[in-house]
C-alpha cells in the first residue's frame, strides 16, 4: 500500500505532463488534484488499518476538496477560452463532483 503512495505522484505527473503542457499553472494544479481525487477514491477499503484509512481520508479532503473548489473559480476565470474549458470539464470526474468534506 505505502510503495503504491510512493509511485503514485510520479505515475500521475507524467502521465497528465503531456496534454497539459501548455496549461497555466492553476490549471495544471486542478488537472493534478482531480486525479489523485479520482486515485484515491480506489484506495480506500474498510478492512484497512485504521492509521491508513484516516491518511486516506486526509488526502481525499486535500485533493477532492481542492479539485472541487478550483473547478468553479477556473470554469469561471477561463469562460472564454474553449479549449481550456473543455480541459477543465474533461477532468472534473465523478470522485470529485461527488465529493463531500468527511466528518
């Protein structure tokens, strides 16, 4: 589980590098949070230690919670650009519009 956190940010990086190149920095930064909101949604599983499902819980809420409050103020700050728009709406997955702050 701990090797998986380690690769994951690598794996994540690299593989959002080349479609989002030419993207400003607030939008890379969205495109990144929506994917480890999406990854770690996987991840959580109720028979996992209880150290591990609180860490899990932790970076859902910094992830998904970032990724779902950036969605509105980008769509808004990039209404005019199409193709930033659509990047922005191609990456806002079902873990982030689903997200809600954990208790």
């Amino acid at each position: 589980m701990r090797i998986r956190y380690l690769f994951f940010p690598l794996a994540l990086t690299s593989s959002l590098a080349f479609p989002v190149e030419n993207s400003p920095q607030d939008v890379k930064k969205f495109i990144y949070n929506a994917g480890a909101c999406e990854h770690l949604g996987g991840e959580y599983d109720g028979e996992l230690p209880n150290e591990e499902k609180e860490q899990i819980r932790k970076d859902i809420d910094k992830y998904c919670g970032g990724a779902r409050s950036q969605f509105d103020i980008l769509k808004e700050k990039y209404k005019n650009n199409p193709t930033l728009l659509k990047r922005l709406k191609n990456n806002y997955n079902d873990s982030v519009a689903s997200y809600k702050k954990s208790p």
